[in-house]
C-alpha cells in the first residue's frame, strides 16, 4: 500500500495559485488569503530544502472587498412599474460630456445618500444613431453613421466602481414609466 504524500510541492502550489486566481468566486467574504510559495535557497542541499509539514506563509493582510451589488426586490419593481412606489430623485444626464456627467453623477449621488434618499433615477437617454455631417448622402456607407448614447453605456461601468460601493447599493435600468432603456434606478446605501 503506497503513502499518500502530505502537502504540496512547491511547484504544485505554484500551478494551483495559477489556477485559482483565474476562477471568480461565489463569495468573496470567504475567499482565502493568496498563499505566496516560500523562496528556496540557492546553494542549500536537497535534504535542507524540505519544509515542515503544515507550515504556511505568512499572508498578507487583505483588502476587504467592496460590498456586491444587489439587484431591486421584485415587489419594489413591481411597485415603481405600477406608479404605487415613487423614486426620491432624478438627475438628467443628457447632452454633457462625459467628465461633466462624471462629476455630476457623484455629487448626486453623495447629495442624495446625505438627504436619505433610497431610490433614485439617473437618466442618460437612449442615445440613437445619428448622422455624421460632412459624408456624402450614401447611407450604405460603413461610416455613415457614428455610435452615440456613451453616457447610456459608461454610467453603469462608473456604478461599478468600488469606489461607488460606499453610495450604491445595486442599479438596473428603469421601468417605462421612469425612461426605460434610457434611465437607471440606482439605489443608495445609508451613510
């Protein structure tokens, strides 16, 4: 009957570390500090290199995660599409460049997380085709057309932000009666 080995070579540590950061986990709460392999030494003989069953390296203090985003309950959408629920307040987004939309965005949000706010509508608009001036008439033509609604596309990549998490609870586009396709409900997390 053959013995099982105790541990990990150094190698094999190595290869799981590869592996495991490539995988996302479920909970990051529960996530285990990232093990660094021991360094061996240079000139040491091969029986000096072996090291002690169980003995781990020390980890490096980690970095809370941000809190994950939660998506609206069903019964508060439910409510908001009804018109039974009202959001706390709006901010329209439309026709700013991106920094200023940026910067208004996140004084909107703190003025809101700071009035109590719950819920509130960002509205960054549909953003439809629009025709490029200069081109000749050919609509068929590759560059006819240029892509708009970047604010439709970057406002949800900005709630994303961890540094966002202190302010945002979770968001998710809006119902018809609030914008659609072209509006956010963002909910606010208490100070």
């Amino acid at each position: 009957m053959s013995r099982r080995p105790r541990g990990l070579s150094a190698e094999d540590r190595k290869l799981w570390s590869h592996v495991a950061r490539s995988v996302k986990p479920l909970d990051p709460a529960r996530m285990p500090p990232a093990e660094e392999p021991a360094p061996e030494p240079e000139a040491a003989p091969v029986a000096a290199r072996k090291t002690p069953v169980g003995t781990r390296a020390p980890a490096a203090p980690a970095v809370p995660a941000p809190p994950p985003l939660a998506a609206l309950e069903k019964g508060l959408r439910r409510k908001l599409s009804r018109g039974m629920a009202e959001v706390d307040a709006r901010i329209d987004l439309h026709g700013l460049t991106q920094e200023a939309a940026h910067r208004r965005l996140i004084a909107f949000l703190r003025r809101s997380q700071a009035g109590g706010c719950r819920l509130v509508v960002v509205i960054t608009g549909k953003g439809a085709p629009k025709r490029l001036r200069g081109l000749d008439d050919d609509p068929w033509r590759p560059d006819a057309y240029a892509e708009r609604g970047v604010l439709r596309r970057v406002v949800p990549e900005w709630l994303t932000l961890p540094d966002m998490r202190s302010l945002v609870i979770g968001f998710e586009e809006a119902g018809i009666a609030h914008g659609g396709a072209g509006a956010l409900y963002v909910r606010i997390r208490r100070p």
